[in-house]
C-alpha cells in the first residue's frame, strides 16, 4: 500500500494526483470518504512506520498534502482547475487527428 502511493503515476503540474492518493474519484466532493480514506492510511503508516521508514514518511507525506488541499475548498477548486486544464491539455496533445495535421 505505502509503495503503490508513491508510484502513482498520474501527476498534474509535476504535483501527484490528490484523488488518487486518497483513493477518490476525480472532483469528489464527498468529503466523509477523503476523511475515511485519510484515517485508514494514518492506521496503515502507523503500524508500517518500523518496516519502511524512509517510504513510509515519504507516502505519509504525500498523504497529509492531499488531505490538507483536497479538505480546503479554496485548495480543492484550484487542484479542480489545475486537473481540468492538465485534461484539456493531454486531449489535445494526443489527439490523433491533431496530431496528423501537425
């Protein structure tokens, strides 16, 4: 679990993707299932903490950030927007048709 947090590979701006460290669908406003996700990993890092020290404090981490922008509305709408644009972005720079006429 603590390895999989870190290898996410999807990242928006060079920033992981907060929803799936939490295990949320993108643009989630169900904040009950962030708070129960944020609580089940704080239970895994603490009885993990002695096994992978370094990797635990390190998906702790990245677990904490998520929590903290995705539980403050003004954080959350501008990860939203980031995430949206990213979208927009990767949709047109892979687009087959655009890419053709290129």
């Amino acid at each position: 679990m603590i390895t999989d947090i870190l290898m996410l590979p999807e990242s928006i701006n060079g920033q992981p993707n907060y929803y799936a460290i939490l295990n949320v669908p993108n643009y989630s406003d169900d904040q009950q299932v962030m708070l129960n996700n944020f609580k089940s990993f704080m239970e895994l890092f603490k009885s993990n903490t002695r096994d992978y020290s370094r990797l635990a404090n390190e998906a702790f981490m990245l677990v904490m950030r998520a929590y903290g922008v995705l539980a403050n509305l003004s954080d959350k709408v501008r990860f939203d927007d980031e995430l949206r644009m990213r979208r927009a972005s990767d949709l047109l720079f892979h687009h087959p048709i655009l890419q053709a006429g290129s």
